[in-house]
C-alpha cells in the first residue's frame, strides 16, 4: 500500500533554532536506512519550507500507524507537526482501470 505523507512542521516558541535542527537531523538518520531498504519510495524536502514529502509503501494502516508513532520527530514534536496522509497508487493501475471500464 502507498502514502503520500506530507510533514508540515511548527517551530515551537520555547526551542531555539539549533534545537529544532538537532531534531530534525535525528529524524533524517532514522529515515535515511527505510529509503535505502525501499521502504520509503521517495523522500523530498520543500525548498523554503519546513515540510518534507513522502512516499511510503507499507502492508497495512496499523503498520504506517506504528511507523509514524515511533518516529524521532512525532516523538519530539508531536504537538507542533501535521501529518497529511494520502492513499494513492501507480497511475499505471488506473490506466489499465480506465481500460476495463472503457469495454
């Protein structure tokens, strides 16, 4: 299963810059073996933004549940980061679905 995760995250007022960095680097040393073991798909960072776009391919809800509970910057800013979650897959799929529902 696919999901587009967007993390959109919120400074909070009582860390300092430095702090916020520290974080994220932890949250970049946890990730960095799931992209290399295919886990995440693709993983980008958005130019002038503190967001960052996955792409994560995973066998069920509860486990993208347990991956996303467990990581270093859920656990440390919880309070100050969204997750937009999106179901997609390949648009191959949908081709050879537009396909069948074309006969």
């Amino acid at each position: 299963m696919l999901f587009l995760l967007w993390f959109k995250i919120k400074q909070p007022t009582n860390i300092t810059q430095k702090q916020l960095m520290e974080i994220w680097k932890r949250e970049a040393e946890a990730a960095m073996p799931a992209v290399k073991a295919g886990k995440i798909k693709g993983l980008y960072k958005v130019t002038g933004r503190r967001e960052v776009v996955a792409i994560i391919d995973v066998n069920s809800h509860e486990e993208l549940d347990e991956i996303l509970e467990t990581l270093p910057i859920v656990k440390e800013l919880g309070h100050s980061l969204t997750i937009e979650v999106t179901a997609i897959h390949p648009y191959e799929n949908f081709y050879e679905l537009m396909k069948k529902l074309l006969q």
